[in-house]
C-alpha cells in the first residue's frame, strides 16, 4: 500500500483487542495508527479508548467502517459475530485481521436452545462450512488481505521445527499437539451460541491450525504441494459435569478449575489422518492445573522435535508464600506463585503475538500474502466441525 501509515479500526475491547494493541505499539514508530474503536456498547468503546488515547470510539460499525483513514478492521469479538463482521469490512474495502477461531454454528431459528445440546453436529457442520466459505468468497471477491490470527504459527519454537523440519530428510509420521489450562478468560465461552464450541473450537484451533500448517510446509518441501487431512475421529466430553467433579466438590478439592460449561465441551481428543497415511493426535482440555501448557511434537522417521510454546526455564522462582513476588506477571492462567515456577522473559514474543502482527501489517503494507491467511483459517473450522460430528456419531469423518 502507498499509505506512510496504517489507519487501523478495532472491533472489541475486552482480552483480545487489549492484547493486539499492546502488540501494535511494539512496531516502528510510523506504521499504524489505531483510529477507532467499535464495541457492543458504546460505553465499553469509550472506555477502550481512553485506556489507549484513540480518538474515535462507536458501537455502530458502519461508522468506523466508512472512515476513508482506517484501512484495515481487527475483529476481537466474540465468534458469533465474526463472519458477518469480516464480510462487511470486505465489501467496504477494508483489510482484515481476525482473532481466531473464523466461524462456526451459532444457531438458526427453530433451533432449541441451548443449541450445544439438542442441535445435531452434521447440521452445525453444514452452517459452519458456510460460514467460513462466504467469508472466503468475500475476500477473494473484493481482493482484500485476511490476516489469521495464528499466534502458533508465528511461535518461535514452532519457526524453529519447521526449519529442523527442513534441514532433516525424513517425514513426519505422526504430530502431537495439545494446549490446557484451568478455563477460559471469556465470560462468553459458556455458551455454544456465543462461541460455535468449546475448549476444541476455543482452544483446539491453535493445536490444530499448527498440525495442518506443519504437513502442509513438509508437503511444499518433500513434493510441491500441501499435505491435505483426509479425514477424524474425536472424542468430546464435559468434565466438569460428572461424578468424579462432583465428588471432588465434596470434598471442597474443585475450587481451582473455573471451566463451567453450559452446553460446550471443556476436553477433546482428536485424531487427524492425513493424505500420505500421517496422523497428528491432538489434547486439548480446560481442566488442566498448573497455568497454560502449549506443545507440538513432530515425531518423524529420522528424529523427534518437540516445540514448547509456553514453558521454559530462562527464569525459575521458589516461593512459600505466594505474594512474594507481588503482582509481577508470570504466566497465563497460573494459579499460584507459590513453589517453584518459571516465569515468561517475554510471553508476548515466545508465543508469537508480537510477530504474527508484525507479518500482517507487512503482508498488507508489500502487497502479499500472511503467513496465516484465509485458507488456513477455513481449513481449520472444516477440520474442527468436522470432529465434532465425529463425536458424536462415533465414527470416522471424512474431510
């Protein structure tokens, strides 16, 4: 683009779009702007705003929308609303970058409610392949930049086993990937009509945009082309509903797990097969103690890489109380500074945030493509749905 500076409008002011502004301040001084802010109410838009000195706040999007000065929209919305948002900022012209996941099911009418436990997953599965595909037919239509935020993809521990992935000769036979935690920061994430799914949709679009990112870099690599998945099988389940919780409740041995679906899943368990007869085995859960646990392994035919996005020792504490340490972060979701722990040098860097926004407004700025686009993003939600019929019709699903 010929603009010397990126006009940027936001779309939410909660987690996300606090995170991603923190990210653009750490570009050179010159190539964004942040311009305007959109919100469900336009008290919470205000309130964004004056946090971060922007001068625009609104809750009508067709406002920031029509700003000739703002040319790229950041979706940080809950993923109801993400289709329809990406659509209309295509149609006006605008670039995009979307926190992930890109879609999903959200309900019809007719649908009984809550829609997570009466609305079949074949059906959910149709609606989100649609979804995703009008998003995908509108940027191409009106040939604007999709820019999926991926974080994994940009980690540099996932850079660095895609560059060993490179150096070596062999192929992957299988990847493992998972991401737990103790629950969601999203007081929307309770609800399948606000989120289109849970901890597999919510969560397993990390670990599951990083398998496919993976098999397709190797397939550029070994033959040319992408390394397609093919087909899954997965398991679902509520954890936190069940008499093993509820004895722990009992016991008053509950208390550190917030995960309190009402008609999501907090844990899955998927199993992809991919074209050359590969697999990848993907873990994720909202039950898990012991703050955020982020991994990939590449088990290949001559080696074994394991990536870790979020764990690392550069710093290790011991503490008996826990407020030692005051209010110095450490890391995502952590329940206690109590013990022994390792606190992130630079969370932000090691887990991609701060590059994969780097990548974006570079792709848009050069004319290019992001290393997380479109395709990835609709491969991810076909991938997701997918396994959920899998679910539960207990069978194998084929892509």
């Amino acid at each position: 683009m010929s603009h010397t500076t990126l006009g940027i409008g936001m779309v939410g002011s909660r987690y996300g779009a606090r995170m991603h502004f923190d990210n653009y301040q750490k570009l050179p001084s010159g190539l964004v702007e942040i311009r305007g802010v959109c919100a469900r109410t336009l008290d919470s838009a205000q309130r964004y705003a004056n946090d971060n000195n922007i001068s625009f706040a609104t809750d009508d999007l067709n406002e920031l929308l029509s700003r000739s000065d703002i040319h790229i929209i950041d979706i940080c919305t809950p993923p109801a609303s993400h289709h329809e948002i990406a659509i209309k900022a295509a149609k006006a012209g605008k670039h995009i970058v979307m926190e992930k996941p890109l879609t999903g099911y959200f309900g019809e009418p007719g649908d009984k409610e809550p829609i997570g436990l009466h609305v079949a997953r074949a059906k959910m599965r149709k609606g989100a392949k649609q979804n995703a595909e009008a998003v995908r037919e509108a940027v191409l239509k009106h040939n604007v930049k999709f820019c999926y935020a991926e974080n994994w993809v940009y980690s540099p521990p996932i850079l660095k086993m895609q560059s060993l992935i490179a150096a070596s000769k062999g192929s992957i036979l299988e990847l493992r990937a998972e991401e737990n935690h103790s629950g969601s920061n999203s007081f929307f994430s309770k609800e399948w009509k606000s989120m289109g799914g849970g901890a597999l949709l919510r969560m397993g679009a990390h670990s599951v945009g990083a398998c496919l990112y993976l098999k397709q870099f190797e397939g550029l690599k070994r033959i040319g082309e992408g390394i397609r998945p093919v087909s899954v099988l997965a398991d679902t389940a509520d954890l936190i509903h069940t008499e093993a919780t509820q004895r722990a409740k009992k016991a008053n041995a509950h208390r550190w797990i917030s995960s309190d679906p009402v008609d999501v899943e907090d844990w899955a368990n998927v199993i992809i097969r991919f074209e050359d007869g590969s697999r990848a085995t993907v873990l994720v859960s909202d039950v898990g103690l012991g703050g955020l646990n982020t991994r990939v392994t590449a088990f290949m035919t001559d080696g074994v890489i394991k990536a870790n996005m979020t764990l690392n020792d550069g710093i290790e504490t011991y503490a008996v109380d826990p407020d030692t340490f005051g209010d110095e972060y450490f890391t995502e979701k952590l329940e206690t500074k109590a013990g022994w722990n390792r606190p992130s040098c630079d969370e932000d860097w090691f887990r991609g945030f701060a590059q994969e926004i780097e990548d974006f407004v570079f792709s848009i700025r050069e004319d290019r493509e992001p290393l997380a686009g479109i395709d990835l993003a609709v491969d991810c939600v076909n991938v997701i749905y997918a396994a959920y019929q899998s679910a539960e019709e207990g069978r194998v699903v084929k892509l």
